[in-house]
C-alpha cells in the first residue's frame, strides 16, 4: 500500500511535469510562465510545536530581558518571560504588535537578517534535536530540485516574515531571495551618520497568508502559478487561485500523518490547521501526500 | 566633443562591468548579485508632453463618459473632457483617487491589462507620432541587452503602475512581469461565478516613488542593486540607495537635452523633473548622460 501510494503521488506530479514540458503537445507551457508557489511552515519546513518565527520571538525577549527590567511586570512580556502563555493571548492583536516591535524592529534590514543568521545557527526544534534549517523535508526538496531541472522557477509564499526567511532559504531550498514572497513590516528609508538605510519599523504591512498568498503573488509574481503546494487553510487561496487557470495544473498538499517521525495534526491545531482545504482537495481531487505512508525519509537526517 | 564624450560615457560603463565580471578580481559580483535597476518614464521611454498613464486616463475617461453623463457637469471629470486642467487641478488628491477609480479599478487584474493592451496598440506621442512603446529609447535598449549578456538581472522600479506596465515590458524591453516593480492600487481576492478572480479596488496600495523606491527594491528583490538609472528626482533615494553599498557601483543619469529630436527639459518640468539630484550626480560623479550630445540615435525609427 505505501508503495503503491509512493508510486501514484509521484505519477501525479510526473505525469503533470512531462505534458507542461512537452514542446509541441498542446499543454506545452513556456517556460516563463512554469511558476511554482511553495508554502514554507509545514510545507517545506517543520511548524511544530510552534511556528520557527515564534520560537525566535520567544528566545529573542528572552535575551532582551535584562536590558528591559520593565518587562517583568507588563504584559505580554512578563506572560512570555514566565512561560504564561495564557497571559500572552489575553493580549491579543495589541500583544503581538508590541512583541513585534520589540523583537522585529527598531533596526536596519541587514541587521535583522545578521540576528535571525546567527540565532538560526544554534536554534533546535526541541522533538527532533536538528538545527531548524536541518528540519526540512527531503522530499519537497527533491521535488524544488526535480521543478527547477525542469525550467520552472520556485517561488515561497510564506505567512512567515519575508527578512526571516531570505538570510536561509537559498542555501537551504535553493531559493534566491527575489523568489520569496511572506509577510512584512513597514521600513523607512532614512539617512543614517550620511549613509542611507532602510530602517524596520512596529507597523504591519502586509500580511501573506489566505486571500493575501494570491494577491501578493500577483503583486509580485504577475503571473499565475501552474503549480502551488501547501499544507494549510492558510494555502485554499493560492491553490483555488491555481486552479483555475487555463491549462494543465498541479495542486498537492502536504498532510502530517506522522507522530513518531515528525508531528501528527490536522484540522484543530494552533499552527497549521487544515480542515477546510483537505476537504476540497478531496472534493476535487488534487495530491494530497500523507507523510507517513508516503515519505520513505522525511528528513535528510533520518536514518 | 560628441565623439569624445560618447566614448567617455560608454568607457564608465564597460569599465564597471568588466570590474564586476572578472572572475578572481577582488571587485568581482556573483552573477546572482547583479541586479541593475531601470527607471521607466523618462529613462527608458518618453514622459512628454505628458506620463503615458495620464494619457491613457484622458483618453478612457473621453472613452467612458458616453456611459456617464453626469460627468458632464462634475469635476474632474468635467474639466478633463473639455480640456480644462486647471479646473481638474483644483479637484486635488481627491480629484486624482477619482480619477483612478474610473479608468484604473473595477475590473479584475487580467481585464485590466487587456484594456492597456488594447489602448496601446493604437496610442500614439503626439510630437513624434509613433507609437508609445516605439517611443523608447534605443542606446537604453542597448544597455539592458549588453548589462543581460553580462549575467545582470535588469529590473524596472518604475512611480508607474505595475499592471500598466507588464502587458508590454517584456516585449519592448526584455524585462519579465516578475522584473516589473511599480506603483499599485489594493487589490481583492473574490469568487466571481465560482472562479476565483483579482479585482482591483479604487484605492491606493503602494507609491513606487522617491524613498518608495529602496524600500520596494528591498521588499521584492531583497538584495541592494549594484547599478541604477534614472531621469529624475523620484530617482533620488534609489541612486543613493544604490551608491551606498559595497564595491564597486554604476549610478547614471539620462538628461533630457534635445528638443528637436525629443524634449529638453530638467528643473522646472511637470513631468519628470531633474533638479536636487542633477547637482548630486555631478556632485558625486555619477553618469550624465547628454542625449543630445551623447546619442547619435535616440529611437530605433530615428534616421
């Protein structure tokens, strides 16, 4: 059964890739408009027991700490610093701006992205004991290298911060920083000592996730993906919106079936939930994996 | 004189490019951080005796009006259709977001650029009586060729709209949709008869103008550019932007000399006026170039 499960999942994405690459067939797709859209939390990357960028903020107040003594008696820090997570979603939208602010912004670009390097350098998810840039899944990055070979352009569409994702995605994925498209704070471009710089600053700008995925792909793309993959109802947008495009098109879905190797969640979790789009998958018979019986190796550390 | 400057002109310009593109040097550039950034209007193509996107509003507006009569008798609509631009003038932000609204929204992202599409394969500059997407400039298509052949990715960052744009970059200059960076009105994610559809609302989302520039380059492209071009002061911040990084940097103006063969304007124009950041380039030495000393041909149909 997982064999043969195996077999009829990379026959889907096989069979897809030969008719859009075919010259000649009436299929054929350019290879400029061969754009793929990748999800990263949970898609290409693992997401539990909570979002990478979480994790960071988490560690990031902690370090902070000391330089803030005021923290320990206001919310939501004082909730965070405790391990009261109660206390911090009491908060709500105004608490998650103000962790924002004092772990995302308030300095130039290029030192965000040097703090989010070096903690990445030594940040482990706590089950699997890998770096997080180690906890990725061998098979989507067979999958990113199998595209590329084959003229598409892969892009990530990510709720996660665009600067939290760009310092690592291309030695990690293989994606160069102008292919990668998530959220985003406002940045003000200023003069600093005579040298202009772009300063990060506590106010959103731009959230990627469910209705903003396509439109950002829009934004920035100005094509229509033939190919986008997911694993959340975060992702029903941008896979709707491949959908229904002209031509041949490949939607798949990336389910966590595996509690021993990885994490087992689907429609209730905090992070990740998928509970709507699972069912349209069904209903329209786009791929969706099932990690466990599907992926003979999640990661490349498994044995 | 002409001879000699065109040389020095041009040998500034090989002169980075062989720099950057010497394997082993120690000003060498890998090829995936050569991105050279192109202003549109007035750098790559005609911005007189008006922007092309004012042009296409009067003449959709004059197109539409037979489907509003009430705009017969309200501003701007009122002064746009007789020719009253001081009338229009007085109308303000408020009479531009109007404006917008009735030629730039309403409609989904694909109905949009077919309307462009359509209105410049028809639309004409009244002075030189070509073509508008003829109407661009020969040596900066030379440029963008030889800055391509030379591993550069070449991008426009344009205070146009993006999707006034991408229906035709790609043909006239080279440049993908994906290379289009430009201003932008919101856009919704709906379900229009089931389908999934991008409708473009009446209100602004972005200004790709002056510091817009660096802060859009970095938000979509994420890297610094090593080269940029420009006409004008709304080109200001991403030269500087520009200058300001590491190694070596190719920053150059197009200075609009020659009114015979096109127009000759500068500090006091309407449209893309070059004042505060003429006296920098020559400050700083970047490039000038004097199109009508510089260019022996401006436009590919020019004898």
């Amino acid at each position: 059964m997982s064999a043969r499960r195996r077999t009829l999942c990379l026959r889907g994405i096989v069979a897809f890739v030969e008719k859009v690459t075919k010259e000649g067939s009436v299929d054929f797709v350019a290879a400029e408009r061969r754009i793929a859209t990748f999800d990263n939390d949970g898609t290409l990357w693992v997401e539990q027991p909570m979002y990478v960028q979480l994790a960071f903020v988490l560690d990031r107040v902690k370090q902070l700490a000391p330089e803030h003594p005021e923290w320990k008696t206001t919310q939501p820090f004082k909730g965070l610093l405790e391990g009261d997570f109660k206390a911090v979603a009491a908060t709500g939208e105004k608490g998650v701006v103000q962790l924002m602010a004092a772990t995302h912004a308030g300095m130039t670009v290029d030192q965000f992205q040097k703090i989010v390097g070096d903690w990445l350098s030594t940040a482990r998810n706590p089950k699997l004991n890998h770096l997080h840039t180690e906890c990725i899944y061998q098979p989507m990055m067979e999958l990113l290298a199998y595209l590329r070979a084959k003229g598409f352009k892969t892009y990530i569409v990510s709720g996660g911060g665009i600067e939290f994702m760009r310092p690592w995605t291309e030695k990690a994925y293989g994606v160069p920083a102008e292919q990668v498209i998530g959220s985003s704070i406002k940045t003000k471009f200023e003069m600093v000592d005579g040298k202009p710089e772009l300063m990060r600053l506590p106010e959103a700008n731009f959230v990627d996730d469910k209705e903003g995925k396509p439109i950002a792909i829009n934004e920035v793309i100005g094509r229509r993906p033939i190919a986008a993959f997911g694993n959340s109802d975060g992702d029903q947008q941008m896979l709707e919106w491949t959908a229904a495009g002209d031509g041949p098109r490949l939607m798949l879905l990336v389910r966590h079936t595996d509690g021993a190797r990885e994490f087992a969640y689907d429609r209730h979790s905090s992070f990740g939930k998928l509970d709507k789009t699972l069912d349209e998958a069904k209903a329209k018979g786009w791929i969706v994996v099932d990690m466990k019986n599907d992926w003979k190796r999640i990661f490349a550390f498994d044995k």
